[in-house]
C-alpha cells in the first residue's frame, strides 16, 4: 500500500463541539455511520449532556471544555455544532491550534467575522468547510450539473425557503430522543429573541447558498421585509452576475408544511428542485427539462449531514478545496446583510 | 312572468367585432355554447372571414365595417376581439354609439386611453367588461372565496406566467381550424414586432388582473428586466395596499410547458392555484390549506371564455357591475406601465 | 414527382357514415384539420342534422342514406361512426362495395361479426382500421416504444378504466354545440339500456386493446362483476401469452373524475400511463423508469382522433397494415365476451 | 388522583425480545420516544448485541434468553421482534407466564399455530397485539374513517404492494447504525431462502391486514402467482363479504421505488391512500374525494411504530382491545395461506 492510500484509509479523527439539538438529531447520527471519519470526542458545557451522547454513540472521550479537545493530539479536526455566536470564536480557536474544520452554517455571525475566517485559512492552510449541507444533497448536486451541462444560458429563477407551522409536529416525529441541559436550552431560547435576525440568518444561509452553488455570484439584491406578529416575510430581486434575474421567498411561518425550492429557467432546459425537510433524509427531488422530456432522477443516498461528513473528511485526506469553504460562507453572509439592510432599494454586492 | 323574468331570459343580441384568431379559437365557439347570449353579427375587415365565420356558426350577418354593426339597431352589445391597438377606438365608438361593451383585454394600449373609456362609461351609463376571462375561471373564484373567508391576513404571494417554447404544438392540437386573411395576419405580425411591449401587455394583463382579482390593489412596484434574443424575463416585486409584498415573474419563452400560477400566504392559510393553458377548457387546479387539510375543488365547467361570456350578458340584463370593470382595466394598464418603466427603482402607483 | 409521391400528397376522398355525438365531438374537428384527409360526404338518416353539419365544416355532400355515399365514386373510403350495432353491416356493405374502412371500436357487436369482417377484409385485400384511437395516443406509443426497448421481459401490470361522474359536466364544457334530431336520439338511448353490456364493449374496447397494444396476446381471463344500480364493476385477472400477470378495472360511474391507465412492470424497468379523458386533446402522461431515472416525455400532439385519422389515409395510400387492423378488433372483442361469461372460472382464449 | 388514573398514567413495563435489525431500526427508537412505555429489558440470543443496545437507549437489563425475561416480575409485557418462526413459540409462552404480547408480524408461521394463539389469548384474557402497524398510520387511520362515514357502500379497490430494487439504497439511509451478531445473521438468511414463502408472508401480511382494516373480511380468493428469477409476483382478486370486489398486487423486486397503497371506490366518494416506506416516518399520503372536492389532509405524527406501542400501552392499562387482535392477525395468515395456494380457481375463506 502507497502512503498516498494510507492516508486515504486513515479515517479522519473527529471531535464534534457542542452537543445540543441539530448535534444529536443530524450529525451524531450521521458521523456514526459516515465513511472515512472517526468521532473521537465530545465537547458540551453540559457534562451530564455530553456523557449520555458520548455513551449512546460510543465516543471514547466526553470534555466540557473546547480547550480540553484543543488540546488533544488525537484530534485532527473540529466539527462546530454550538450556538451561533460561538461560530468565529470556536472555528478561529481550532484553526489557531492546528485544527481541520466544519462550521456549522452560517460561518459566523457578521461578515467582519467571516472575513477574519477567511484570513486565518488562508495563513494556516487548514481545510475549513462550512456546514450548509445542501450542497451534498444529492438532487441539488444533479441539478448543478444539469445547469452547467443542459439548461444553457441562465434567464431567470425563483426560489423559496417557507418554514411551515406543521413543522414542529414533523420534528417531533423524526428526531430522535434529545438529551438536554435545561439552563442552556433556556439561555439559548433568549439569544434567539431577536427573531428576526435569526431568522434570516439561519434560513438564508441556506437558500442563498443553494442559489450561489447553482447560478454563481449575485450582482445586486433589492429586498422587502414584512413582520406580522412573530411571522416573518422577506421578497428579494436577485440580479447576478450572469444577468440571470429572480426571486427569493423566505417566509416564516407560514401555515401548512415546510416547502423549500428553486426553479431555474435557461436558455435550452429549465428545472425545478424540491427539497424535503431535512430529517426525512431524502434527496431533493428534481424536475428537470430539456430536449422535449422531463428527467427525474430516483436517489437514494439522502441523509446530506452524512454526505457532508464524508466530502470533509475527503477534503482533508486529499487537500482539496472544501466545498463550501470559508469564502463561500462569506458570501452567504454578506447576502444576509445586504437583505438585512435593503428596503426596497438596490445595494450592489 | 313579470316584466322583470322576462328581461332575465331575453338574450343579449351580441355582435363579435373581429374575427381573428382569438375570436375564432375562443369566442365563437363560446358564444355559441353561452347560455343567455345570441350573437347577430360578425364584423371582420375579410369578407372572406366573416362570412366564412357566419355559415360555420349560423349568424345572421356578416359585416366588413363596425359602422354597419354600430348602426344595426337589433345589436345590443358588441364584444371587441380586434388587435390592442384597436380597442380603445372600437370600445370608445360603440359606447358612442349606445352598445354595452365586452372589450378584450389589454382594455387599451395605454392607460390615458383607458382613463378615456373610464370617463365614458361613467357618462354613458353602459356597461363595459374587460376581457380578462379568468375571472370567470371557477378556480381563481374559488380561491377568490378562500383568501377572502379561510386564508387570513394575506402575508406573502409569489405570481408567475411562463410561456413555454411547446405552446405553438399545444395549439396546433387544441385550436379548431382557422380561417384567415394572410394580408391581414402578415400585417399584424408586423404590429407585433416590438416584441417586449406586446408580450408585457399581453401576458401582464392577465397575470396583474389575477394578482388584484385574489389580493387587493398594488401600491408600489419594483421591476427588473431582461432581454435575450427573442426571450424576455420580468421579475416584479409587488407591495399590496395591504401590506402584503410578493413576486410576480414573467418570461417568454421558456423551455417547456407553459406555466401559470399564483401562490398566496395568509396568516391561517395558504393556496396554490395553477392556471392551465386556456384552451384545454380546464378550471384552474387549487390546493387550498387551512386546519391541517389541504382541499382541492374537483371543477369541471372549465371554459372561462364561455363563462365570461354569460357573466357579460348577466351584468348587462341585471345592470351590475361586470367582473372586470373599466376600472380594473385600467389599473391593469398602469401595472404594465410602471413595470415596463422601471428598472430597480420603486414607482408608487 | 414519382407516381409514389403523387399518391403520398393525394388526400384521401373520405365520407363519414353517421353524425351523431361522437361524429361531431370527435371525428369532425380531428378530420377539418388532419393531414391527407379529405371529407367528400356526410351521411345521416336526419336530413337536418346531415346538412348542418355539412354547412358547418364545409363539406361538398350530404346524404340521409350509405347507399348513396357506396354508390358515389368519388368517396374512397368510409369513417363509419353509426351506433355499435350497425358497425358490422355498415362496414360489411363498404367493403364489398369497395370502399376503405375505419370503424368506430368496437369493431362488431359480437365475435362471430368480427369474423366476418376478418374474412372480408382477407377476401377484398382493402384497408380496415378499427377506431381505437388510442394506439395514435402520443403518450401510449412512446410507451410500447419503452416496454419493446428498455422494459425488459413484462412480468405484471395493473390496468384501469373508471367513467367518473363528474365526467357530464366535463363533457359539457369540453363538446362543441352538437346538432341532434330528438327521434334519433332517444332511439338510441332505447339500445344502450342494457347498460352492463354496452358499458362493457364502450369501455372494454379501449382498455383491452391497450393492454394488447402494449403486452400482446392474452392467454386467460378470469372476471368478476358485480352491479349496483346503475352501476357496474368488472374486476379482471389476465395471464399474457408471454407469462406476465395482470389485473384490469372497469368501473362506471366511480364519485369524481375519469381516469384511465396502465402500470407496467418488467424485468429492467417500469411505466405508468395515465390517459386523459380524450377531449382535452392531451397525449397520455407517461413515466417510464429505467437506470435509476424516470422519464416524463412532454407530448404535444394530442388529439388522437386526429392522428388516426392521418393513420388511416397514410395505411390506405401505403399499402401498410392498418392499427389496430381488423384481427386487433376481433381480439377486443373476444376479450369482452369472455369477461361478460366469466365469473371466477378461467377462461383460456 | 383515581385508581384509574394512577394506572393510566403508569407507564408499561416492557421487555424487547429479539434486537435484531428490525428492532434496532423501527423498534428501540420508537419505544424510547412513546409515551405510557418504559422498556426495562432487552433479550437477544448474542450477548454483544444485548449489551450494546442496552447501553445504547439506557435499558436496565440484558438478557441473552428469554426465560430470564419471562422469570421477571417486573417485566408486564413483551414485544416480539425474533425473526418469524419463533413468533408462536415466544408468545405462547410469554402468555403462558402471564406477559401481555406485542408481536411482529406475522402473527405465527402458520394458520393452526395462530389458532393456538386465539385459544390461548381468550384463555388467559391477556393482551395480544399484532405488530402491523399501518393500523397506527394517521393516513390509514384517516382514510378507515372516511370510508365508514363518507365513501358509501364499498364497490371496488385495487392495492399493491411493490417492493422497488432501490430499497436497499434507502434502508442504506434512513437505518441507524446496526449492532449485528455476523452468525446469526448468516443462520437468518438462510432462513429467508425460500424466498417465494417468506416474502408472501412478510408483504403480504402488510397489505392483506390492510384491506380488511379498510374494507372487513374478505370472502374469496383467487390468486395466480408468477416466478422470475428472484423476483415474485402475485395477483389477486378477492371477493369481499361485503360484495365489494377488488384486486391485490404484491410485487417483488420491482425496477424503481417502493410503492404501496390503495384505492377505494365507493357509492359516494372515493379515497386514494399512497403509504411510504415505513422509515420516512411519513404517514400515508391520503386523496379523499366527495362532493366535488379531493380532501388530503396534512399529518405529522408519522411513526406508527411508535404510535403502535403506545396503543398496546392504552390497551394493556384501559383493557381494551389491542389493534390489531389475535383474530386479526389469523385472518392475516389464512389470506397468505388462501393465496399460496392458489391457482386460478377461487378458494373460500
């Protein structure tokens, strides 16, 4: 065997940091099953919430402390699952000690922040890799390449992100038992007061992601932004770098069940992209035209937390750029804010 | 029977004022079918069509000029099927002349015209409908029905008219044969040829009409457009007077089927209604949630054409207000115009 | 220009034989516009209606009786759309007055008819088409294409043909204005009165070919029926010559919309057919998965009575075995006899 | 607090016997998340697997024989989940030893076996529940309603049931990691290898228990039955006592997705139920039709594992009957039977 394959073989020695709810519904039990990634610690404030993950899933170490994983030589890498806020300073902690990342999405919480990111990568020449897991979402990954190969010229496109009532229902059924610190689950319920911050953030860095990995730069955003009570509504006019001109919907909440999607519209083939609330895991469904007949591609590997694990673990064994990487999260960001900031004028990116 | 029934069952003596392709393909084979309408006369600048015309439908006469129609004092009403550029003229001599008025949409080819014919159906007393048939769509006036009893507060909308590139074999199949002048189709391609202000009027009319028909008045507009080769994309962002903001896209000519729909977000419901391609002589399919159901009306009286024809002679008969009015053509008019005037800035209407 | 091509672009000199409802519904409309068809002569016993519709489409002559029409040497072949039971003696004398035939399915009343009619056909050596439209259905030919090339051996399907009672009002939005002498009509509605067998061979005539059109030759039926007022249910087992397994519906009247279809099931893929109620003029939607992806052709052409008819003048002018051809009539009609015996006995055909 | 009440809100105490792969994936997740359910032992054969799975969800005990559990005073049930030939020996003697009984379906290997149940269950009085869960799907539950209340009397059905040749690549997804003893594994497969029996059998228990859940006993069966290689296909025509009649495809592997449903048709309304792979966690997707509407509606407690182990709490603590009961999972069995033995010729149950 080469040392090449060595490497290759050598599973990627993982510490998750932060263990609340998107850690035990999505990544836990995905990393337990990815290829290529060992998780070889846990990190929690809460000791009790640590040590029942780390039991569950069979990790050998539980810390309360980032510094303590920090400074485990056995960690090659961090995977960033807590709060927000705690994004730049835990990414910029880890990478500062010699550590592989993925960053839960969004990066970090402004652009000033994701820019020092952008910075630290590129001195330390480690693999940072954004957490907006879409982007290994099989349909979404079929539908990039049908936009490059197929649907010709990029005209125009519309996309949604509506996070629905019934989802809290929905929610209830697919995750699994949550092991949970009462102090924290409340502390943390009132960093999410600003719901209108929040909300944006963490649902855009979603959609607008899905529309950079699909149709590149955006140009300009005009953006109108309505509250009605604690419901939240945000239309945007997209001009890209392209000239491709569209929308993108982000409602919450709207009655009814989640539905996010994007419809792209070119000059030889045009597609439509549904996809499913994450937890069902299952692929985004896909419509695609061209030629006089609609293609559906039937794909089976739908858990994207598992996918993303795997394309990190790869980047970091092959050295490749990670996908999405840091700048790529800036950007999300910076489309937040310029959403954020708009009341019906243009502001150029 | 009272003087009153009497008047009910008496049918509208209606003359067709244009015999063209919408008139051939739509009207008359509505008009014959339309409960309480007699058509009397057929006026078309082809002799050639228009008795062609008469003997398929068995109408009495068939005139080359609207004077002799005007001055037919057995005509009641007229319904205007000539080019755009005609229907201001047309409507303006026939209200002149004392007929009620059935006037194809767009109402006028510009919004000074329709303020015009605001002006003289207000002096004249006489009845005039915009041919935006839609409205007598069983779908939308389900939705209709919806929004304004089930739906709530109305948050969010997206609108959308795509016209596909399969369109022209869709019509190959679904349109009767067509009797036609070829001087008379040569020169109104002509008129056609600039492509981006028809295809605006011609496809905003309908799309702008459906989005006050559900939501309300417009307040501002916000549009951005594109050109490529013959294809067009406008992307519009909507605020209601309500408050509501919302998106309507219209391209021409898309790869695929043609494509039509609104989506509407309120505060306890939500609807989707998809509007097919007219001549399949379907109602609009809708999908209407609220309470934790989503309701699809099974509708099969699916000729709009033939619907809006009976709405016309009811109005007429009943003295009220025909669906849509001048009003609303005129207000659909100046939705097109601040549209095509803008380019990312907002314009208050 | 060669002699052959000379023949190619001669239309064919057409008479249609009975204008009733299917007549002006179906065939009329489809015939206006089909290319290389030509219609020379109306016949009906009412003189009204024969005339009316002659006025209405133009057509040179109009007869009260097929004598005349046999007799006239300028009509090459008949369209015979008369009542069911007098398919066979129309056809009969058409062919032996040396005319070209298609026949309105189903192709006789009974088998021994049809037998007839095979010898016939085999004695004269002229053209006869059964008018099982539904073998010009753009959607159910793409779909015999998939099962021939990527299906694989057929191993079961599932079949389905269900009159929904909302399809009167369908009917009424979607007929032209029909033309009726009242006599003629309620003599006729005098012979559908038994309603089990005339549902049967109406209905069965689609269905039973489609499953031949697509999987061949039937071995065995075993059939159930039950009635329930009005209305009626066969459920149908069927083994096919090649082995598979399948099962056929007939349903008339099922609460809501018609719906008509087949799913078929082979070895490397799979198809599922969905038929439009024909007079929406809208080819079959199909989905034929394969490797992983399911293909959904968008069709355009899609008014079958159209394209049997260019069918039928293009197998006359060629010389080609008509489809479905006499033989094909014969077997539908064996399979609605054996399922009207039938009831949970195996019947070997 | 009543005595009622204190024993209503006492959860049950249940042992999990068999932690194969059908425990780890539907089972262990679903107990740990029901309500009125505390799981106080696990059994299985591998001590390896007993353990791990125990410290996994926090069970108190793990056993490697069941009489450990059945010696248990403070075992109150047992949940069968041992591959199906130990379901009759393990929850005869969990009665006999007086243990409520939830078992996976099927009941038993063989009708007489089941009969032993019945008289044992009605001897001792205990709970027994059959473990087809659909019963406990929202959609399923719904659609039970709608056909007592609103459908009318029964006429006709079809249901399938399609295992599609992508299964594997969906279960490769959406199970959690699987603790396995690689032995008993092998000595399992080895068991399924008549394949045509066990897959009747384990389908077949699905679909037939959910023909009579919607529709009530079945009176005849006529089934044929086909090979092809691996893959198996039955058709079956069943005559309800009712007088309905209808069909049941069960299919084995088809090209594509899995797919299971059915369709009633009824006097005045109609239903469509389309039920998922069970580990979306989706309820049945449900199309209702009366009156003129489709009504689907939304349903969001999608595990009807775990809304199955809740009802068996309800029905062992308020001594109701479990659904579904031992009868139940008889009638099951004699359907396999009636149908494994079929040929062509009808077979009355």
């Amino acid at each position: 065997m080469s040392e090449r394959e060595a490497l290759v073989v050598e599973p990627l020695r993982l510490a998750l940091v932060g263990c609340g709810r998107i850690a035990q519904v999505a990544h836990l039990p995905a990393l337990e099953k990815a290829a290529g990634v060992e998780l070889v610690a846990v990190v929690d404030p809460s000791q009790e919430v640590a040590r029942a993950v780390a039991r569950r899933y069979g990790v050998p170490a539980a810390y309360t402390a980032q510094e303590q994983v920090l400074a485990d030589p056995a960690v090659e890498a961090v995977l960033v699952a807590a709060p927000d806020r705690f994004h730049y300073p835990i990414a910029a902690e880890a990478l500062t000690a010699g550590k592989h990342v993925l960053v839960e999405k969004p990066l970090a919480a402004t652009s000033a922040e994701a820019e020092a990111l952008v910075e630290l990568v590129d001195r330390t020449g480690l693999v940072l890799q954004v957490g907006a897991m879409k982007r290994h979402d099989q349909g979404l990954q079929y539908a990039r390449g049908f936009v490059a190969e197929r649907l010709g010229e990029v005209r125009s496109f519309n996309a949604w992100y509506r996070i629905g009532d019934l989802r809290p229902g929905i929610e209830a059924t697919l995750f699994p038992y949550v092991y949970a610190d009462q102090a924290a689950r409340e502390s943390e319920t009132a960093f999410k007061a600003d719901r209108q911050r929040y909300l944006l953030a963490t649902h855009g860095a979603h959609i607008f992601d899905t529309v950079r990995f699909l149709l590149g730069d955006v140009g300009s955003v005009i953006a109108r932004h309505r509250q009605h009570g604690r419901d939240q509504v945000w239309q945007v006019l997209l001009t890209m770098a392209s000239g491709a001109i569209g929308t993108v919907s982000i409602t919450v909440d709207v009655p009814g069940v989640p539905s996010e999607g994007i419809e792209v519209f070119g000059a030889s083939g045009s597609i439509r992209v549904d996809t499913p609330f994450p937890f069902y895991r299952q692929a985004s469904s896909v419509r695609a035209y061209a030629d006089g007949e609609t293609v559906m591609p039937e794909l089976t590997d739908g858990d994207a937390y598992e996918r993303q694990a795997e394309a990190f673990a790869r980047a970091v064994r092959e050295g490749s750029r990670p996908v999405p990487d840091v700048r790529d999260g800036l950007h999300a960001i910076r489309l937040i804010e310029a959403t954020a900031a708009a009341d019906g004028e243009e502001i150029t990116l």
